[in-house]
C-alpha cells in the first residue's frame, strides 16, 4: 500500500512539473512574440519617420531646384544697357521721403530680382554736361510683377555743414520728378541681396531709408509664403521718420514669423510706445541680445555709416562669424568687408607702383592701404564720377593712357578694353589714367 502511494504522489508529481514547463514555455513564447512585435513596430515607426524626413528632404531639393531654375529665367529676362521707364505713382511716405512707383514704358513685363538688389538710374539734370549716375535700392516684393518701386529720401546738407549742397540725385527726384515723366533705368542688380532658397533665421538692421532693401527681404519672405524666422529692427528718431510704417506694421501683422521692433530715439509728444514704437533708444547690440534668443543668425545691415559700424563691431565682439553679416553701403563706405591681406612681397611691389592721373597732371606714389583706384584719387582731391561703389552701375570707368590693373571682385558691369572700374581696381603696375 505505501509503493502504491508513493507511486501515485511520483505520477502527480510528474504531471505538475510537466504543466508548469509548460506554462513557462508558453509564457517565453508570448515575451518572445511581444518584444517581436515591439521590435517590428519600432522598425516601422523608424521607417515612416525616415521616410518622411526623406520626403520633407526631397522637396526642399525640388523647392530649391525650382528657386534655381527660377532665378536662371530671371537672369535671361532682364535687359542690356538702359529701359525707359514711367513713374505711375509718386508717394509721400514721411518728411523728405517718396516711393516712386516704376512702370515699363514699352510695357513689356517685368523681370524679377533678387530681394536687396537695387536699380541704376541715369538722370539727366539741368546744367550738366553728362547724365548723373544714382543707384536706389529696390523697396517692394520682387513677386511684385506690375511696377519696381524705389524709396528716396532727400539728401539735405550735414548739420555742420549749411553750405554744403543738397544731394543732386535725391533733390533731383523729390523736388523735379512727377508722375508721368520717363526715366532712363538700368537692369536691377547688386551682390547684396537675401538667398530665397535658403530657410536659416535672418535679422534685418535698418537705420533711417536704409530699410528700402529690408523692407524688400521681409515682403519677400511673406510673399513667398515661407516660415522662414526673420527679426526685423528698425532705427528713426520719430514718427516723422517713420518711412512705410503702415506697411510694416501689417506685414508684422500679417506673418507671425516676421518680428517687428521699430526703435525711435527722439520720440515727438505724440508718439506712443507701444503702438508707434516698440523700444526707446537706438538699434544696437544691447537691444539684439536683449530680444534675439541667441547670436545663431545671417545678419543684413543697411543705414548710415555711424549706424553700421557700431552693429559689425559690436555683432564681432558678441561673436558672429564674419561670414554671417552682410551689408550695403552706396558711395564711400565707413564700413569695409576685411580682405585677404598682402603678402610682404606684395606690399614692396605696391608701394614702388607711380599712379599718374593724366588731366589733373599728379603723379603719385601708390598706397597698398588703400582699398581701390576710386578711393585713392578722392584722397589727392581728384574727382572721378561714381554711383554704387560695387562696379556695377560703370559711372566711374576712366580711360587706361597705360599699365595694367588688377581687379579686387569680378565687376557685374565689363568695362571697355582700354578702361577700368576704379571702384574695384588696383594698379598692377605703373598706372596713368585719364583724369
């Protein structure tokens, strides 16, 4: 009886030990199937999430492709030499200010720009012997395909200064042109301009009507309907000064990703914060590490020389790379791009180089500090007609009697064999010059 018992408790044993392996078996065979699972549904997520940073990829190419391809029909839409051109409207913005609306007198169509560029104007004003050379920034969206528009601001003697003449090309425009009259322009151009198939954060820096070629960058992010980030200051002593202002405050309206901060410093009786204005003051760099959330930006300055210096400088200190700001400045620049420096044998060659300006009758020895020929003549008092300063608009060609010059950036206009761009240009070796 107990081999008996003792059999029965084995063969009971025997089963519960079999069902329990069993039951552990089937629990690691469902673990085994769960993380499987889990596994094929990370993979899977993995994939759709490759697939689409692929896609969003793919048509960032095909958006940048189509800019490209864009900009290539542009670039053989636009026109040799000088286009006539009708004021259709002529606009006053603030005191001394009017945006000139341009009409095609052949009234063929428009070709687009690049936000930034500016137009060459050849003015033919009373009393002088030769047209006067005036290049004007763009100031409105190049999706704009019915008009160009340009803001002016008339240039009035410096303060200390009374005697000094009022600039001939702005008083030219605000005081003499109206609606209706004819223009001689130039295709629109210019190296300073903002990069449409890029998406990067930009801040916009404009003192007084250096918001002409900003204003045209903002409206040509909302135009285009990019969320590209864009932080647009803006400096003017008050209201009276305030160039486009409604424009600009429905364009910040409008584009939740265009940051307006207009800075008055001189705010009048009238002018109150917050609905005129935004900060007391002036645009400096204490105000952009205030706002900006970092210093991680392209940074594009246009305004009076005072105004840019301070900013390159102090955007410097605060660390912005060099390639990161860029600016615009016509006529003789406070502010200069640093360039490659010369090599001791370089300097020696230069400084042995003689610069004859033939009428004026001196001759000179060269300076390897200076940046260019324009520069250089200004400096011994010779006056040599100029108009971008960037060898676009061709107003400072002079004739070449002899030597050779070398040029510091290829000119968008070609001169002449014979003739060279003085604003860009150095003298490779003895030079004399027909001026």
């Amino acid at each position: 009886m107990n081999a008996t018992l003792i059999d029965s408790l084995h063969r009971a044993s025997g089963g519960s030990l079999s069902f329990a392996t069993g039951f552990a078996l089937l629990a690691g065979l469902l673990v085994w199937l769960g993380l499987e699972i889990f596994r094929a549904l990370l993979r899977l997520n993995a994939e759709r999430i490759q697939n689409r940073v692929a896609l969003e990829k793919l048509r960032a190419q095909l958006h940048e492709t189509k800019l490209r391809c864009r900009e290539a029909e542009q670039a053989q839409t636009g026109w040799n030499g000088i286009r006539k051109f009708a004021i259709a409207k002529k606009i006053t913005q603030c005191d001394d200010v009017n945006a000139f609306y341009l009409k095609p007198h052949d009234g063929r169509p428009l070709p687009a720009f690049k936000p930034g560029q500016y137009l060459t104007f050849q003015l033919d004003l009373p009393g002088r012997d030769k047209p006067l050379i005036r290049c004007y920034s763009l100031s409105d969206s190049p999706h704009q395909k019915e008009y160009y528009r340009v803001t002016i601001k008339k240039e009035k003697p410096p303060p200390d200064k009374p005697g000094v003449p009022p600039g001939a090309g702005s008083s030219f425009f605000t005081d003499v042109l109206q609606e209706g009259d004819i223009l001689n322009v130039k295709a629109p151009t210019g190296h300073f301009f903002l990069d449409m198939t890029k998406s990067n954060p930009v801040v916009l820096l404009a003192g007084g009507v250096g918001i002409t070629p900003m204003l045209c960058m903002a409206s040509a992010i909302a135009a285009s309907g990019s969320k590209r980030e864009a932080y647009f200051f803006f400096g003017v002593r008050n209201r009276r000064e305030h160039i486009h202002k409604t424009e600009l405050e429905k364009l910040a309206a409008e584009n939740e990703n265009i940051h307006l901060h207009v800075c008055y410093s001189q705010p009048g009786e009238q002018d109150v914060n917050g609905r005129n204005y935004h900060h007391e003051g002036r645009v400096d760099i204490a105000l952009l590490k205030e706002v900006l959330p970092s210093n991680n930006f392209e940074y594009y300055l246009c305004g009076s020389g005072a105004f840019m210096k301070s900013l390159t400088d102090g955007l410097e200190a605060w660390g912005v790379p060099e390639k990161d700001v860029h600016f615009e400045a016509f006529g003789p620049a406070s502010v200069k791009k640093k360039t490659v420096a010369l090599t001791p044998a370089e300097t020696t060659h230069l400084t042995k180089i003689n610069v004859t300006f033939g009428r004026s009758g001196k001759t000179v020895r060269w300076e390897p500090a200076v940046e260019n020929i324009l520069e250089f003549a200004r400096a011994q008092g010779i006056k040599i007609d100029s108009g971008c300063c960037a060898g676009s608009c061709g107003s400072c060609v002079v004739a070449i009697k002899s030597g050779e010059v070398d040029y510091l950036k290829k000119p968008d206009a070609t001169p002449d064999a014979g003739t060279c761009l003085t604003c860009v240009c150095r003298p490779k070796n003895d030079l004399v010059l027909d001026a």
